[in-house]
C-alpha cells in the first residue's frame, strides 16, 4: 500500500479543486479500484505464472503458451491503467502550484481563488479530463482485445513450438480473476461517464454565463467575465474603465449630432430674419425702422 502513497496524496490533493462529480470519480477510484487492487487483485494474480499449469514434460513449453495467453499480465495492466488515469490529474495540481509560486514571487495577492477553474485553469481542468477518459477507453480496448474479452477460461489448447502436439493448460482461480475483471470493466465504465458528465457540466455552465451575459444591464456587465478570468490575465485597464469610456464616447457622438442639428436650426433662423428684414425694407423705403 505504501507504493501508491504518492499517488494517494496527489488525487487528495486535486479533491479540493474539483467538482461535485470529480470528487465522486475520486472516490471510486479509491474504494473500488486502488483498494480492490492492493487488498485482492494482488494477491489472486500473485503467483499466476507459477499457478499456469501444461500436460506436457517439454522444457519450454508452459513459457511459450503463458506468454501466447497473457502477453501483459492482466495485474499489472490494471496497475498502468489505475496510474494512466490518475495522472493527468497532476497537470492541475500543477497549475494550482504555478499560481502559488506567482503569487509568492510578486508578494500580492493576484487571484481571487488559487482553485477555482477558470481562466488556464478551465482549460487544464478540461485537457485532464480528456486524457482520463482516452485513458480509460484505451485500456478497456486493450483489455478486450488482448484477452479476447473478460473472460478468463479455465482450459486452454496450445500447440505452439516447442510443445510435441496440443497440450491441455489450466488457469488457477480462473472465476475470481473473471470476477475482478468484471468489476474494474465496471468501473471504468462508470469513470468514463463520470468524466463525460463533468465536461458536459462545466461546458454547459460556462455557456451559460456567455449566453445570460446578453441579458445583463450595461452598468453590471463590467462585473461579468464570460470565463471569470482571474485578475493577472485581464488587460491592465478594468473592465468598468472599458466600458465608460465606450459610454462616454457614445454621449458624445450623440452629444455632437444634438450640436449639429442646433446650428443648422440657428442658421435657418438667421436666414429667415434676413429674408423678412429685406421685405420689409422693400415695402416701407424708408429710413423708420421696419416693424417687427
């Protein structure tokens, strides 16, 4: 149990980073993989070459038919699987690292939550998850294709060389193997949904903010983010000084046309006084002053 210590911390470490279905995918992690494994896998697979047994006194070939069989030991498939899956999970405990390392070097605070996924960490959070679930589909494959499904027989017929004719071989605990490749199938399957179901809902949610964004006032839109970026990747003016001065730029183009239009009024009013001053001056020809 000791040697997957490290990995343990790890992924209690991510925990507090990740959301509700995270946090369940880690516990079944736990519980039904790394558990079963270290207190049951292990032991039934221990002995597996020595427990593969041939009718046959030929030196060489038992080697030859275990190694036709069981090309990768199905243990130590399932080891490389559960360390597959659970390493992408350091890319974002590493992002968070960075962060902390950033903040400490400037010595200010530059993000409102080290954890929270947004901005890169968004993008890291959603790169781990797909390299889980690629994870998860290719060892399923494997398994499938390497065993010819999860099947595990008790009898087997060879006749490759060395071996004189065919031999008869048989798998020792053939039905508890079958068992326990069965539920890691099993749990796999789950963890693939549950990593399915978490970029859906982190995408979705994203979304979600983009598009309710369109339906905010425009003096509270300064105050939304449409990926919440954190402080150090917005641009060094605010976003409320951005949109002021689109605002006040606004006014003043409207505060122009407004202008326009009263100089084009006054210029009309002083035609027509000078039109009026002029037939007036016309109809009375005299030096009185025109009525007004």
């Amino acid at each position: 149990m000791s040697n997957w210590g490290f990995l343990e911390n790890v992924l209690s470490g991510v925990n507090k980073y990740s959301t509700v279905i995270g946090r369940i995918w880690l516990s079944i992690v736990f519980i039904f993989r790394i558990l079963v494994y270290v207190a049951a896998a292990e032991q039934v697979w221990k002995d597996e070459h020595n427990d593969f047994v041939c009718n046959t006194q030929q030196p060489g070939c038992e080697n030859v038919c275990f190694d036709h069989f069981f090309p990768i030991s199905q243990i130590r498939l399932w080891a490389l699987q559960l360390i597959m899956v659970s390493t992408p999970s350091l890319l974002v405990a590493l992002h968070v690292a960075y962060r902390e390392n950033r903040e400490s070097r400037h010595g200010k605070k530059l993000y409102e939550d080290k954890g929270r996924i947004d901005g890169g960490l968004l993008c890291t959070y959603i790169l781990s998850l797909v390299f889980k679930t690629t994870f998860e589909v290719g060892s399923l494959l494997a398994f499938y294709f390497l065993y010819s499904g999860f099947d595990v027989p008790r009898l087997l017929r060879c006749s490759l060389d060395p071996c004189p004719n065919t031999v008869d071989c048989y798998i020792s605990k053939a039905t508890e193997k079958m068992v326990f490749l069965y539920i890691m199938g099993c749990t796999s399957i789950l963890c693939i949904v549950l990593n399915v179901s978490e970029m859906v809902y982190i995408l979705s949610k994203q979304c979600w903010k983009c598009f309710s964004k369109r339906y905010i006032p425009i003096e509270e839109r300064a105050h939304w983010h449409c990926f919440e970026y954190s402080s150090n990747s917005l641009p060094s003016r605010p976003v409320s000084a951005v949109s002021s001065l689109s605002d006040i730029s606004e006014e003043v183009s409207d505060l122009e046309s407004s202008l326009l239009a009263a100089r084009r009024f006054l210029r009309l009013g002083y035609f027509l006084q000078n039109m009026k001053w002029l037939l007036c001056s016309s109809k009375y020809r005299s030096d009185s002053p025109c009525p007004m």
